[in-house]
C-alpha cells in the first residue's frame, strides 16, 4: 500500500499551540516499520486542483499572504509560506492517493482531513478541502462518470464538505459526528448523523451500520474517500465522545467491509486526533493503517 507523507513540511506555531503538528512524524515512523507500505512524498496541489473545489480571489489571499488576521485567526494558523506549502502538500497527498487508490485499490494520506476549509474561506486549523479537491480531481482528470462517497467519520462535521459539494449530486457527503461539538453551526451533509457526549461504542457503530445502509440505498458508490479521524476516541481532548481504542478499530474494519463487499476503491485520510497524551492519537492512526493493509490483503 502506498502512504504519502507531508510531516517534513512542518508548520512553524507559536509555543503552546494546540494543534498536534508533531503526531505526523510520529505516525510515518511507526509506518515506516511495516514493510507492507510504500512511503512516498506528497505532491503539491496545482492551481488548478485547487481551484476544482476553492474559489481564485480566496486562493490568491492564501499565496500572497494577504489573509486578514481575522481570516488567519478563524484557520487558527498565522500565515507563512511554510503554512502554504504544506496545505498545498496536504491536499496533494490526498489527490495522489486518491488516484493510485483508483487503480490499485487503496493508498493512504498520513495527514489530510482538512473538512472544515470552504470554499472561499479557511477554518478550524484547514485552509483547502483535501476531500473536495481529490473528489473533484479524479472527476476533473479521471473519470467524469464517477461517483464518489465522502465518508466523514472525524469528531466534527465536515461542514466545509458539505459547503463546496452540496449541489453536486455525483458526490454523496456522508458525516457521523458530535451533536454539540465544533463546528456549532452545521451545515447540511447529503447524510448527516448527530452523535450526543458520552456516545459510546455500540451506540457509534449501529449508527455507522444505518449510515452505510443509507448511503447504499441512496447512491451508487464508485469510489470512497474516507476520512479517519482519531477524535472520537475517549481520551481525545476535543472529541466528547466515548469509543474505546477497540471501537475505533471496528469502526474503520466496517468502512473498509463496506469497501471490499462492493469492490470500491478507497482513499484514506487521517484528519484529527487531539489526544490528552499524543501517543494515543499516533497509535489510534497507526491501527487505521494496519486495519488498511488487512483490507488490502483481501481486497
């Protein structure tokens, strides 16, 4: 399995920040010492691909550095080059896996999961829609025809997704995430299951299982773009939800079931993780991409 990394393109944030810029190196050492993945270096994003999904005087804010401090304080990153590149390089990532995924089967994003970034705005710590612009590339520069699932299973709503994608209906925006979490005004996915604190393991995944019955009701799935978030787990510091590490395992087996029942394609990204101590979340990522590897085994 191919995995692309962005760690190295690394953020420079004031000390103290909260956003755990350093579990990304973590977990490329961890898949480093599985022979089964291929680690490659993500691609940047072109103008063009971002623009499958961004609107051109937003894109041009973020390369010449002319975010307004309140539009850098609603990203929750000051501007930098740095900070552009590796955005450009997140997004990449998940556009190169996207299309080997297309081919052969799945490949993997170590970072991505950028779903709260709209179309003419950045926000809560994503500044392009790695999702969006990967859905729309493959339609773009593959395959007019195909249509593609979005499955949002990060703490938070993609919101941002659901935004830019809400009136195409060749891609299905599908989002399981905290009722009373950020961000505190959804918007409106094409399924949407509000989760309330405290949920726990059962309650999620009878939840996931309706969800994907759904979605298989709906929509004729001809590729996934999944994305992982550690965030519902029970020690996360933002999640407010209860899923044991063993539930988040079953969690994503059920995606990739889903997956392999159906032979589709799939795309994976990690998106958030918050973890009270940060090797929680690494290990948390770490698990989805062994549970990937198992899945591409049968696939």
């Amino acid at each position: 399995m191919k995995a692309f990394y962005t760690d190295h393109f690394v953020l420079p944030l004031p000390a103290g920040h909260r956003f755990p810029m350093e579990k990304y190196s973590r977990l490329r050492d961890l898949v480093a010492t599985l022979p089964e993945v291929e680690l490659l270096e993500a691609p940047s994003a072109t103008d063009t691909q971002i623009l499958y999904a961004h609107d051109p005087a937003y894109l041009i804010k973020v390369l010449k550095g002319n975010l307004s401090p309140g539009e850098q304080r609603e990203i929750g990153f000051p501007w930098s080059e740095k900070m552009v590149e590796r955005s450009r390089r997140s997004a990449g990532a998940s556009v190169a896996a996207a299309k080997i995924a297309f081919n052969e089967g799945i490949a993997a994003n170590l970072a991505g999961g950028t779903h709260h970034a709209y179309r003419d705005q950045g926000s809560g710590f994503c500044v392009f829609n790695d999702a969006a612009i990967a859905a729309r590339t493959l339609k773009k520069e593959i395959n007019p025809k195909l249509k593609i699932a979005v499955i949002d299973l990060d703490v938070h709503q993609g919101n941002g997704t659901a935004a830019i994608l809400k009136n195409d209906p060749s891609i299905f925006t599908l989002s399981i995430h905290g009722k009373n979490n950020f961000p505190f005004t959804k918007e409106e996915s094409d399924l949407d299951m509000d989760l309330p604190d405290g949920c726990d393991d059962q309650n999620y995944l009878a939840a996931l299982e309706a969800a994907l019955e759904e979605l298989n009701a709906r929509f004729t799935v001809d590729f996934i773009i999944y994305l992982a978030g550690a965030d519902p787990h029970e020690h996360d510091r933002l999640g407010k939800l209860n899923l044991s590490k063993n539930g988040m395992q079953r969690r994503d087996e059920m995606v990739f079931q889903y997956a392999k029942e159906g032979q589709i394609p799939l795309a994976l990204s990690m998106a958030g993780g918050y973890g009270k101590n940060i090797e929680t979340t690494v290990d948390i990522h770490f698990q989805t991409i062994q549970s990937a590897l198992k899945f591409q085994q049968q696939y």
